[in-house]
C-alpha cells in the first residue's frame, strides 16, 4: 500500500469513528427535547453514510 493510500485509510477511518460518535451522541437527545426529532433524523442520516463509507472500504484496509 503506497502512503497516499494510506493517508486516505486512515483518513476515512478517523472521520468514520468522529461521525459515528456524533451520531450517537444525537441519538441520545431525549423526547423532552425541542430538538428531538431534528436530532434524530441528523442521527440517521450520519448513520446511513457512515455504513455507505463502511460498505465501499477494501476488506485489505481493515487491520
């Protein structure tokens, strides 16, 4: 593996364990919330590109 390759590995790997936390973190937002269903949509949609990126990694990338 050449090093921009692996730049971009790990690259996509930081930016997919950041987004995964934020999605998480907004999935946490209670139903008390006036935020509540804007923050469970922005959940899904950080969720569903998260898998995206997931599904089109190399399985060679993965440690």
């Amino acid at each position: 593996m050449n090093t921009e390759t692996s730049e971009l590995r790990d690259a996509l790997f930081s930016a997919i364990h950041n987004l995964t936390g934020v999605e998480q973190a907004l999935g946490h937002v209670t139903d008390v919330s006036t935020d509540y269903d804007m923050c469970q949509m922005l959940s899904k949609v950080l969720h569903d590109e998260v898998e995206k990126i997931q599904d089109a990694i190399p399985e060679g990338w993965y440690n």
